[in-house]
C-alpha cells in the first residue's frame, strides 16, 4: 500500500492509509481546504432532491401512521 500523500510505501498500518501522521494531517487539510475539487453538482441541487424525496415518501405513507385514526366518540 502507498500513501496517497506523498507515494511511500506505508509500512506502519498506524495511519493507514497514510504513512504517518504528517499525511494524515495533509489529507485532511486538503478536504477543509481546496485542495480536492468539488463536484460539479452545486450542493443546493442535492439538498433539494433530497427533500423532493423525503416529501415523496411522506406522501407514500398510508394515511393514519403517525397518529392512531380517530373512532367514533362516546356516545354517538
Ligand atoms: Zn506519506
């Protein structure tokens, strides 16, 4: 295995799969930073599909499952 960071071969599997902690660190830099390029999906087209699907699947949902229906009242 070799470290995506700086290509050497990892022989401690402490940070794998990194070689060291260094690259660790440098990894995780690169993902708060700019270092990785983003899709090129914007992130609010992701947001609203994932709404788009929990609304569908709210309006799947049998009627009456998150509340028991209402019988009859007493002494009707
Ligand atoms: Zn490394």
């Amino acid at each position: 295995m070799k470290c995506p960071i700086c290509k050497k071969t990892v022989e401690a599997p402490t940070y794998r799969p990194f070689c060291s902690r260094h690259c660790a660190d440098v990894d995780l830099e690169r993902w708060l930073g700019d270092g990785y390029s983003l899709p090129d999906v914007p992130m609010t087209n992701l947001l609203l599909e994932q709404a788009e699907h929990q609304a569908r699947q709210k309006r799947a949902a049998p009627r009456g499952s998150c509340a028991p229906p209402r019988g009859p009242l007493p002494g009707e």
